[in-house]
C-alpha cells in the first residue's frame, strides 16, 4: 500500500522543491468518464495534513513547536512547509519572533526560501551569532516614514488616528501590576513614546510615566458600553504633540468575572504586526509583576528610528524604480466608474472637504471555513502562490465583471517590514512600518458560469506573476512618492485608486480565556475622527479569524457614501465571494515564470504540463 507522506518525500529527494507536490493522494483507482479518459472532476480534493516525520535533532524540534505554535495546528512534521499549512508574511514574522527568543535566528525571507522545518533548521543561526544596536540607537530626532508622510497629507484632525484592541483579562489583574507590565513595554518599545510636534523624536525611557496613561473602571453587567465609552475617551486623550500616545483601560468587574482590558495606541506608533509583538510582552511583564519580579522583556534588534533613517537614505537610490510606478498609474483608466458610469458614482471623485470617515458606509460579509481553508492552504500551495495571491485573483475577477475593464488598479497595503537592509531585524521592532502602493491587476478571461475550472487556474497565475513582477512588495513606491522630493512631484501627478486592499492575516476569535480577544472586541469603533477625510472612495479591509470550527476569512467593505450606495457594494462583495467559492474549489496548479530559474513564459510553462498530461493520458487508455 502507498503511503502520502513516503511518495512525497521520495519526491523531495529526486526533485527540486519547487517541483514537490504539496499533497498527495492515494486512491484505490483513477475516476473514469464514460470513455475511458481521466476524470479530473471526479478527483478528491487533496488536504495539507502534516508529513508526520518526527525531528531528529533539538533545533527541528523546537521549529516544529513553534511552527505549529502560531500555526495553530497540532503538530508539525520536519517535511512539512510553512506556507502549505496556512501561514502567511505576517505569521512569519512572529516565527521569526519567537525563534530568536529561543536562540534561533533566520528572517521572513528565509521562511519563504527555506519552507520546510529540515530547510529552515539547516540555515538557522545561533544567537549568539547575531548583533543587536545599541540600547539607545532608538532615542532622538528622526525622519517620517513614508506612511507617516501619507498620514500627513490627509485633511482633517489625526490626534485620534489609532488602533484599539480589547482583551479578556483575569479578575485578579491589578492597577498596580498592570501599570508596572505597562511601563516595561512603553520603556521596551520607544515608538510607543514618540512625540510630533515640528518633527518626530523619541525621548529617553522612563520619560513617559504608565500612571498617567493607565486607568481602572469599575464595571457590571454587559462591558460592552464601557467598551465603548472608555475606548472613545482614550481616543480623545491621545496628543501625539505631547506624547500622548497610549491609553489603557481597566474595566473591573469584580474578584469573581474577568474583565477587560481595552488598549488604545496612536497609529504613528502601531500597526498590525506590532500588536503580535506588544500583546505577548504586556502578558509576560504582567506576569512578572504579578509574582514580584522584575520585568525583563527581550532585546530589540533594531530600533524603528534606524529604520526610519534607512529609508530616508534608501529613497535617493530607487529612482530607477519611477518608470514601473508611473506605468502602473497611467496604464489607462484609474477610474471604477468608466464613461459608462458603472458604479453609479455620476463621474464624481473624492472631495476631502465632503468625503469623510463619518460618512462612510460598511458591510461585512464572512466565509465558511469549509471555503476559507482551501484559499489559505491548499491552493497556494498547488500555485506556490501565497495567500494574498489568491485573494486577490479572486478579487481581480469580480471588480472586472463589475467595471466591464479588462485590468483593475487598486491601492494594495503591505506589512512594509522587508528585508531590504542587511542587519536589520525587526521582528521585535514595534511601530507603524504599513507599506502602501499602486497595483494594476488583469485576471485574464473569465467563465463565470465555471469558475472552478480554467478560469481560476489562469487568474491566479496572472496576478501572482503581476505581483511578482514588483520589487520588493512595493516599498519602493511609498519612497518615491514621499521621502524623494524630485519623484514625489512627479507621481504626485497622479490620481490615488479608488480601491484599496488589505489583508491582516490571521488572527485569534474570542476564545473565552483570559488575556485573549474579548466577545465584545468590535464594539471598540473606528480609529479616525468623523471628519477626517477618506483616503478611498472603497476600501476593503479582510481578516482570517481563527475559529473553533475553523479559519473564516472576513471582509468589511467602506465606501464614501455620497459617491457609492449599500445596494451596489454588495453587489461587488458578494462577487468576490463567489469568485474566492470558486477558486477553493479548483484542482488544479502549476508553476509560473517566477518559480524557475530559466527564462521561460507562461504559455511554455503550460504547453510543456500539456505534453505531459497528454501522454499520460495516452498512457491509461492503452
């Protein structure tokens, strides 16, 4: 009897690792048609489970814990890929996170090189082996980066432009311990201290006091108006000129009930990696303090004032970069409503005076995760694609249906934190790093009457090159556009997208432990004052919940709602949900141009899987 994990690692051993297949299938006879050839509908579709080979040395054993730590699975075989079992950019930065707190150090980049447990175990470095910056390498002047510079240009009030996260926390939290666990993150990560006044500088630890930025609040019942109320008095609290950057909330609500603790950090200083790295650390200093200990939070590598001063200097020397951005702005239409006026929006665009944060309108909509899984796993892994790929495939497919255009150009946000310097880590850095930039998308022709069949195969073909084709995720275009005052005239020039999209990864659901998402999480609001003017006239912002019952992608739809209405949105996110329906149920796969290592197209790539298909064919019919 064949065994999955045997054939695959047989396979490992005689081909190159882009060639491996990323499941295997045993069954007992290949499904027929009715004429003898092999019927591809009828084949089960393939699931990620883990190559079950146990480590053979201490470092593979630790990778394979922490793979499966933020992973969330089981267990994780030292054969098994990163990628193929749902990770994503972000989660690899917390592999790379949690790795170096252990003594084992590789970057993001290496996770994407080397995916397996055996390939990462093999290039990993010891701690030791590693230098960190001084401990004052993160205090003083220094330069905005490029989404600061983006923030900056908004019209409308920005003190309270912000992030808030609310937590369950145990009955026996403390005002006292608390404060303490949060004086040793605002002293640990200096962009939490930042100030803004004619320019942006970090002061010394210890220079802004927890007391006067914690606060405890008695609770009963339902917190849910207390979550409320306290979250919008830490958003009026916030002074980035004073540095006033965080505020914390307490809600108590007795020796008996957990509470909750709702967490507020200006936007200048967080951002969606961040918390993975703040929320661990206000854990571990609470616990610290709460069994009279000393708060001693791990090193950071490289500080976000290093960071911002590299950019500013990486930004004179990524001019050659200007032709691939104006390009992608000026490839024709920039417009979601063409001539014909397909979103109804009369020709009209954004006026910052009247399209504001309090006149959007939202929508969310969720996927099962008998859908979501196969868009996180298996698919990608069948394209070596990632998960922002296949997303995006799918929404490329619905906004073209949608405009009646064969291409769609949108605003497409990053994590930003890549490894453009070498020496610089920031796996442990905390601090606003998003990158956005300018993408024009063209699926190809689509069959939406069959959209698990060819359609979905040459879509996310076409966008995963597409967005292969930019170097370096895009950082460069936030350089230009802000921090190079000769490129910043010229791409200035042009309009903004109308779209934007942004995937956070992957994120816990409320569980009902302490020191995880409260129920009650969303009841936190919006970050933005009312009358802050939308960057977008839609937006998209989609997350991965990690349920009980399995990953659900969600997605909350913003539009200004002079320009668009409810009815029309959701007929473009209902599209895309049913373009995503689609892809998780394709069989298929394949390799693109950006997978070998020979100068070769798309169409020789799948003429060649054509021959082969073809004589395997031929061969079951003799």
């Amino acid at each position: 009897v064949l065994d999955a994990g045997e054939v695959r690692r047989f396979a490992g051993r005689m081909l190159p690792d882009y060639m491996v297949p990323a499941a295997v299938v045993v069954l007992e006879a290949l499904p027929l048609t009715a004429n003898g050839k092999l019927d591809r509908r009828a084949l089960p579709v393939p699931e990620i489970t883990s190559s079950g080979r146990e480590p053979s040395t201490p470092r593979e054993a630790l990778l394979c814990g922490l793979f499966a730590e933020v992973l969330g699975v089981e267990r994780v075989g030292v054969e098994d890929g990163f990628f193929d079992l749902g990770g994503d950019s972000i989660i690899a930065i917390q592999l790379v996170a949690r790795a170096r707190q252990a003594g084992v150090v590789f970057g993001p980049r290496d996770v994407f090189r080397y995916q397996s447990v055996r390939e990462l175990a093999a290039v990993a470095a010891e701690e030791e082996e590693t230098e960190h910056e001084p401990e004052d390498a993160g205090i003083g002047p220094l330069p905005a980066t490029p989404i600061m510079a983006w923030l900056d240009g908004l019209a409308g009030p920005t003190d309270d432009f912000s992030q808030t996260v609310v937590l369950q926390v145990p009955p026996d939290l403390g005002l006292d311990h608390l404060t303490v666990a949060v004086q040793a993150v605002l002293d640990r990560h200096d962009a939490l201290r930042l100030r803004a006044t004619d320019g942006l500088e970090v002061p010394a630890r210890g220079a802004v006091r927890a007391a006067e930025h914690v606060r405890r609040v008695e609770v009963t019942g339902d917190p849910t108006g207390a979550i409320i109320e306290q979250a919008a008095r830490s958003r009026a609290g916030l002074d980035p000129a004073a540095g006033k950057m965080v505020g914390v909330a307490w809600l108590d609500a007795g020796p008996e009930i957990s509470g909750r603790l709702v967490l507020t950090v200006h936007h200048l200083a967080i951002d969606g990696v961040s918390w993975r790295i703040l929320l661990p650390d206000l854990f571990a200093a609470w616990e610290a303090a709460a069994r009279g200990a000393v708060p001693e939070l791990a090193a950071v590598p490289t500080s976000f004032r290093t960071w911002a001063h590299r950019l500013q200097d990486e930004a004179r020397d990524r001019a050659a970069e200007l032709d691939l951005w104006t390009r992608t702005l000026g490839g024709g239409t920039t417009r979601l409503d063409p001539v014909a006026d397909t979103f109804g929006t009369q020709g009209r665009r954004l006026d910052p005076a009247v399209d504001t944060f309090g006149t959007q309108g939202h929508l969310t909509l969720e996927l099962p995760p008998e859908i979501t899984e196969p868009l996180l796993t298996r698919l990608p892994a069948a394209f070596h694609a990632r998960v922002g790929d296949v997303l995006l495939a799918g929404l490329a497919l619905a906004v073209s249906r949608w405009t009646g255009q064969d291409s769609v150009l949108l605003d497409l946000e990053g994590h930003g934190r890549e490894e453009i310097f070498p020496g610089v880590d920031l796996s442990r850095t905390v601090g606003w790093f998003t990158t956005m930039y300018p993408v024009r998308l063209d699926p190809g022709q689509a069959d939406w009457a069959d959209l698990r069949g060819p359609t979905a195969g040459r879509a996310i073909k076409r966008v995963k090159e597409q967005l292969r084709a930019i170097p370096d995720n895009g950082i460069g275009y936030g350089l230009l556009r802000h921090l190079n005052p000769v490129t910043a005239a010229e791409l200035s020039r042009y309009p903004v997208p109308e779209l934007a999209f942004n995937y956070l990864g992957r994120v816990e659901a409320a569980s009902g432990a302490d020191w995880s998402p409260a129920p009650e999480s969303d009841a936190a609001g919006g970050g933005h004052a009312a009358d802050l003017a939308v960057p977008h006239a839609l937006e998209v912002n989609a997350v991965t919940r990690d349920t009980p019952d399995g990953p659900r992608l969600r997605a909350t739809w913003s539009w200004a709602g002079r320009l668009f209405g409810e009815e029309r949105v959701r007929e473009l996110a209902e599209a895309w949900f049913t373009a995503l329906t689609g892809l998780s149920l394709h069989t298929g796969g394949g390799l693109t141009p950006s997978d070998l290592m020979v100068s070769i197209s798309q169409e020789e790539i799948d003429a060649f899987a054509a021959e082969l298909d073809a004589e395997w064919s031929a061969r079951e019919s003799a």
